[in-house]
C-alpha cells in the first residue's frame, strides 16, 4: 500500500478533491488533516488584527504620490 500527502492552498479545492478521491474504488483512506485548516484560518484573524493595529500610522502626515516618487527616485 502507498500513502501519497498532497498540500493544497485553496480550501474549496481541496474539499474537491478529497470528494473525488472518495469516489475512486481502489483509495481505501482519505483524510483530510483539520489541524492545518485551522492554523491557516488562525493566521488569516492574526493578520487581519495586525492591520487594525496600524490605524492612524499616516495621521498627521501629508504624502502624496509626488512625494513618494522624488524619494524613490530622486533627480541627479
């Protein structure tokens, strides 16, 4: 018996694949593994949170896209 781990970013596609997996006659196990799921999902809220952390960085700050552009590439 072989045992094959197949690592799949995008969630719907890979409840699709574990569908079609199921539906083959000669794969005896399939499981999918829960714990990484939810790391990914816990991940996503800690970064959404490290956003939100960042308001009001540019408070009392003019920037314009000039002003961006003569320091990135200053005139020699």
């Amino acid at each position: 018996m072989q045992q094959i781990v197949v690592e799949v970013e995008d969630v719907s596609k890979a409840e699709m694949l574990l569908e079609l997996l199921k539906a083959l006659n000669f794969v005896n196990v399939v499981k999918a593994s829960e714990k990484e799921h939810l790391q990914a999902n816990t991940t996503t809220l800690q970064e959404a949170s490290d956003f939100f952390s960042l308001a009001g960085l540019w408070e009392n700050r003019e920037v314009s896209l000039e002003s961006i552009r003569q320091k990135a590439w200053p005139k020699k």
